[in-house]
C-alpha cells in the first residue's frame, strides 16, 4: 500500500462542542483555516486505530489517542493582524521580548467562550502544543522548533485557570517567532512570514504522585532503525524509553533504547557503561506550590524528580532493575538493594506485558497506512497494583525520509591513506564533493563543564561561515543539540545553521549513547544532513594531527574554523550505516 495522507480539510474535524472528556469526539477544532501537521497526523493516527482495530482488539491493554481540541489558523490570524504583532515578531528582537508582547495581547473574543467552556469542566493537566503548516511534513519536519506548554490546570478558581491556558496558546503563537524556529526556517528556504500556527489542546496521559504529574512510561518508536546493532536489522525498527515526561527522550537526554524484534538483548554495553548512562532524574508536572509567574518560558510548570521520589510513588518496580555489586550482574526489578538501573526489563522482557507487541503492531500498522517509514511518540500508565490494565496514549505520527540511494563504500576507501575520518555508524545517504570548510571543537582544550561556552563559540563561527555563503562539515564531542550540556554540545539550529556534515567523537569522560528518538536527531534525518558516530574505542579513529596542521581561518578558545584548498569527498552507504570522509 502506498497511500498519501493529506492535511485533512478543517471541515471535517467537528467543531469543539464545549465539551471534552464527555464529548463523543476524541479530535475537535475551534475556529477555521488549518489544523496544521501535528494535528493532522493525531487525526490520521485516530483515524488508523478506529479502522483497523475494532474495538476490543487490544484485551490486555487500553490504547487511543489521548482527547484534544485543535484552534485553526483562522484564530493565529485573528489574534496577529488584531494586535499589530507582526513587526515585532519579523524583526530581529528577542525571544524573551517577542513573548512578552505576545503575553499583553488581546485573544479573539469570538474564540474565548470555547476556551473558557473547555477550561470550566476539566480540572486535569493540559499540554499546549504547536500545529504549525510546516511542521511533520516529510523533509522540513520542524520537530520540537516550536514551543509546547504544559500546565497543571488545578486552581480551584475557573479565572485561573482559563488565564493560564490563554497564556499558553500566546506562548506557542510567540515561539513561531522564537530565533531558533527563524534559523531552522533559513536552513530549509521559509521565511516566519509563511508559517500559521494551529495549537492543539490535549489531555496529558499520566497519574498524579502527590505534587508530580507523570506517565509511567514516555517513548519514541521508528520503524525504521538507522544505527541496527547486533542481529538487528534497520527494518527491524528501534524505541526510547524513559520514566516521566517524553521532554527526556526528545531532548536528547539519557533513556533505554532497544530494538523491538529483539526486546532481551542488550545494548552493546559494558555494566560500567550502563550504569553511566542510566536514566537518574526524569520530567514531571508540577501541581504543587505554583513557581514564579513565567509565562514565556516552556519549563514554567515542569520539574524535575530522582529515582528515589519514583521509588516511593511506586512507579519504578515496572520499569527498573537493580544492580547486585557483589557478583556484577543486573536482576530485574527493584526487591534488592544496589543502584537502580532504567532498562524497562519487566515491561519489555516479560511474556504477560503486551507493550512490546503493541509498538510493533501500531509501528507497522501506521508505517503501511501512510506508505513511509514513520516514527511515533506515546505514552503509557501502568497501574503498580496491576487492578486496572495498562493505558498506551499515542501521541504523535510523522513520516521518516529514508533514502534508497545506491552508495557503495568499499573497504578501501575505509583504509585509504586519504581517510580524515571513517564510521560504521553513520546517519545518512548519498556521496557529495562540495565542502571545504571543517569546523571542529579543539580535543586538547575539550572539557565538559565548557559545553555551553564551546556552544556560543560555534555560533560565532556559524555567522562567518554563512555570511561567505559557504556549508561546512562540524566536528564535536558527545551529542549535538542535547539539552543536557554534560552529554554533549548544546547547540541550536541557529548555532549551526551552515552545517552540511555532522560528526559525534566520543572520549573516555564523555561517552555516551546515541539518541535516536530526540527532535534535533528527526531534523537532521528529514533535512538529510549526514551524521558520523566515530567512538574514541572504534576500529577508525580522526585524523586529528592533519587537522592541526591545515591553514587557520579562525580560531577561539575551543573552537577551530579550517578551509581547505580541495573539497572534502564524503560518502555515505544508508542501507549499511557505513561512511567515510577523503581528504
């Protein structure tokens, strides 16, 4: 089947009813214009679930897409050409000044009796998310570009809490202006001018631990595996999974990645390994002592918890297992004592637990519907009492480009004496001959605490490179666009918008896994950048001494900007993840 799932038309969606959770409609809209993509593909994952699986089809478990309500564009309109925003939203003002202008305007007054009847019956969390035209579309997704509000919804007061989901909908309005989703819309030829922002209204799946609102279990499943490891292969498919909010895997931060055709076997680490690179803190919703006022910001009501708070909310005995010292070894569950490692083995690893199966059937079934390989972000609630069967909200679905380029790399050209650098992990397809500038984080003067400052220096170089109109490869430690500044190098897409080639190095101080289920990782396979895994303990290493030796354009305290007299040639075999780069 290859079948093409357009924007769905607005008039399909039936209008919001003023009601939600006793509402018959899972997916309703407020206003006209579009839905956007995010809401589009709710829509076509609602649409899948009603379709091929009748009801009573998943016995041991609950599955839909958690209940939403989507304002059009015809709203955004309103609420921007009303209040005269566009100047300062076009303008090179920052994001801290654009939300604020955002936060004084007026919202529709049409629109506001919908907000306020939605906001009168429900008393739960909310997330408040963007629904851009260009956003999930296959080769300028704009994953996780725009901002997402989440808010407790627990005042007692009506007013209350109507004022905070209306700051909420002008927050994400405000982050179609932010500096990074302008950067990202140069990178792929937009201009803010094109962008419309649906904003979707959506239960948050999750249970309440006394002031921490969070799932059981957040994931990214891919159809498609692009670093297959062991006897995996990349159709086989691939998933992250972390306790808490997703905000943990799509930020690029610590969680368990398996294949799902292979759900026992483990990653290719030592226990050293593992233990360094377990999940120890994880995303919730905080609905206790409201923070200080800070509408312009996505982090206002979230908060971060330790292994231990989840221990004594009973939310880690499913998803945790426990590592036994005295004879090196890892048993599931958490009876013993000894550090917790988050590996989801009861979930996963267990007969009676349907989790597994559920991804791989929902993987496929939407994979075959939409005629691409997808990727889809979930949600699951798992009772530790196990009365009441598990809950899996679907979250999102968006296609995947997957090349089929034909690219051989050959051995020799993994061995030639031109290798500046090789890789058996590599993301990408294709052979270009058109880079000549290397830009690359110094290793003799790398350290971990000076990731955000080696982040602002690369966007210094960033600005040169693009001012001469010229795309360069990028070479740095750990991983790119993480928002854990100890994991990697937390860049933006404005501080590296000239990037054609990305390399991930690895040192014995900062080695960690590869994330494959964050939203700078989807960018840059949509975008069909090229990215090199090179592990300081793989059989191919970096040239570093040539690197040195070649020409100074410009140079910082730990950033280098080369240009070399002859284009880099760089080859990339998708199929195989195998890939290297001649000087």
């Amino acid at each position: 089947m290859n079948k093409k799932v357009a924007i769905p038309a607005v008039q399909d969606i039936p209008r919001f009813d003023r009601r939600f959770f006793e509402s018959e409609n899972v997916v309703s809209r407020i206003g006209g214009g579009a839905i956007g993509g995010k809401a589009s593909g709710l829509a076509f994952a609602h649409k899948v679930l009603q379709d091929r699986f009748p009801k009573g089809a998943f016995e041991r478990m609950k599955v839909s897409v958690p209940r939403l309500v989507v304002i059009g564009t015809d709203v955004f309109d309103a609420f921007m050409n009303r209040n005269d925003l566009y100047d300062i939203a076009l303008d090179d003002t920052a994001d801290d000044r654009i939300a604020n202008a955002f936060q004084r305007a007026e919202f529709p007054a049409e629109f506001a009796g919908d907000l306020r009847g939605l906001i009168t019956s429900v008393k739960s969390p909310l997330a408040i998310r963007s629904s851009s035209m260009l956003e999930d579309a296959m080769y300028e997704p704009f994953a996780g570009v725009y901002g997402t509000k989440m808010t407790p919804n627990n005042q007692p007061d009506t007013n209350a809490r109507y004022k905070k989901l209306v700051e909420g909908v002008k927050f994400v309005y405000a982050s179609t202006f932010f500096r990074e989703a302008k950067a990202y819309g140069a990178m792929t030829g937009h201009s803010p001018k094109e962008e419309k922002m649906a904003v979707i209204i959506q239960e948050v799946v999750g249970s309440r631990h006394d002031d921490r609102f969070y799932p059981s279990i957040s994931g990214v499943g891919r159809s498609f595996n692009f670093y297959a490891f062991g006897h995996a292969q990349p159709e086989d498919g691939v998933v992250d999974l972390a306790l808490g909010l997703g905000k943990t895997i799509v930020d690029g931060g610590l969680a368990w990645t398996y294949c799902p055709e292979y759900p026992n076997a483990n990653p290719p680490f030592t226990t050293a390994e593992l233990l360094k690179n377990t999940q120890t803190e994880f995303w919730v919703v905080n609905m206790g002592k409201p923070p200080a006022f800070d509408p312009i910001h996505e982090t206002e009501y979230l908060a971060k918890s330790t292994l231990k708070e989840a221990e004594r909310d009973g939310s880690l005995g499913q998803v945790a297992s426990t590592y036994q010292p005295q004879n090196d070894r890892i048993v599931m569950g958490i009876s013993a004592d000894g550090p917790r490692v988050v590996n989801f083995a009861p979930v996963i690893r267990l007969g009676e637990s349907p989790l597994n199966a559920l991804i791989k059937i929902l993987l496929s079934a939407c994979s075959e519907e939409l005629g691409a390989a997808i990727e889809m972000e979930f949600a699951v609630i798992l009772d530790p009492r196990r009365k009441s069967p598990p809950r899996f909200g679907l979250l999102q679905v968006r296609p995947m480009v997957v090349s089929d380029e034909q690219i051989e790399v050959t051995d020799a050209d993994m061995k030639s004496e031109r290798v500046l650098l090789a890789s058996e992990c590599v993301l990408g397809n294709g052979a270009m001959a058109n880079l000549s500038d290397i830009v690359y984080v110094k290793p003799d003067t790398f350290q971990k605490e000076n990731t955000r400052a080696i982040a602002s220096e690369i966007n210094a170089v960033n600005q040169r490179v693009i001012a001469d109109k010229r795309r360069y490869v990028l070479i740095g430690f750990g991983r790119w666009g993480c928002s854990d500044p100890w994991l990697g190098i937390p860049v933006d897409w404005g501080n590296i918008s000239g990037v054609q080639v990305l390399v991930e190095a690895t040192l014995p101080d900062m080695h960690v896994e590869l994330s494959q289920g964050s939203h700078f990782f989807h960018n840059l396979t949509s975008l069909q950048l090229c990215y090199f895994s090179v592990p300081h303990t793989g059989s191919y290493s970096i040239d570093w001494a040539w690197l040195q030796a070649q020409e100074t354009v410009f140079e910082t305290d730990f950033v280098r900007h080369i240009r070399l007299e002859a284009p880099l040639l760089i080859k990339v075999d998708g199929r195989l993840s195998k890939g290297v780069i001649l000087r």
